[in-house]
C-alpha cells in the first residue's frame, strides 16, 4: 500500500482536521439540496358522500346561488337523519313546498347544521 505524494515526492499527511475542512467547506457535496423554505397547505371537506347541494348543483362549501347575489350573508350546510346535506337557504325553500329530502324522499328532520 502506498502513501500519497506531493509534487515534490515526499509523502503527504492529511491530518483529520483538513479532512474535516474539506467536507464542510462545500455542504452541497454531501447533500442533493438544501430545503430554503417550505409551505404548508391543508384542505379540508364535508363528510358526506356527495359534496355537491343537490338543489342549486353548488358546491357545499362554496356559497348557494341566491347567498352569493346578497352581500354580508352566511350560507350554512345542514344535514338531514339521512345524512343528505344540503345549503340550508336551498333546503329552506324546498321545505315550503315538499318536507321530504330531495334526494331519498324521506321525511325531512334536520341532524346538525354547520356554522
């Protein structure tokens, strides 16, 4: 085994501190990338099986037709025992003229609504 030489011929000593220079002088060789900045982004959705109001064919977290033409209203979700959900001003209006779900028509009681 042969001992690593100068240009001169005498053989080199690498003492362990220089070694250690060496590999901490460039951080990019024993890494593929440095992570700089990182943002977290997080969704969420209803439990329900259809996430679409069955009335007005919005989406359940977006705002009902008629919410989104009036400023300053808060459109909810509620949720009927046949865990059929639907924007409650929908659900409002179709009450007064049929008190089944539109889905499955059964009786329309109201579980929870969201807030």
């Amino acid at each position: 085994m042969s001992t690593p030489s100068n240009s001169a011929g005498t053989p080199m000593e690498e003492d362990s501190a220089s070694v250690q220079k060496q590999k901490t002088s460039n951080p990019t060789e024993t890494r593929p990338f440095v992570l700089k900045k990182w943002n977290a982004l997080a969704t969420w959705a209803w439990d329900v099986e259809c996430d679409t109001c069955a009335i007005c064919r919005v989406h359940l977290m977006e705002e009902c037709l008629r919410c989104q033409s009036e400023p300053n209203s808060e459109c909810c979700v509620v949720w009927g025992d046949c865990n059929h959900s639907f924007h409650h001003c929908c659900m409002t209006q179709w009450i007064r003229q049929n008190n089944r779900c539109p889905l499955c028509q059964k009786d329309w009681v109201v579980s929870r609504t969201s807030k």
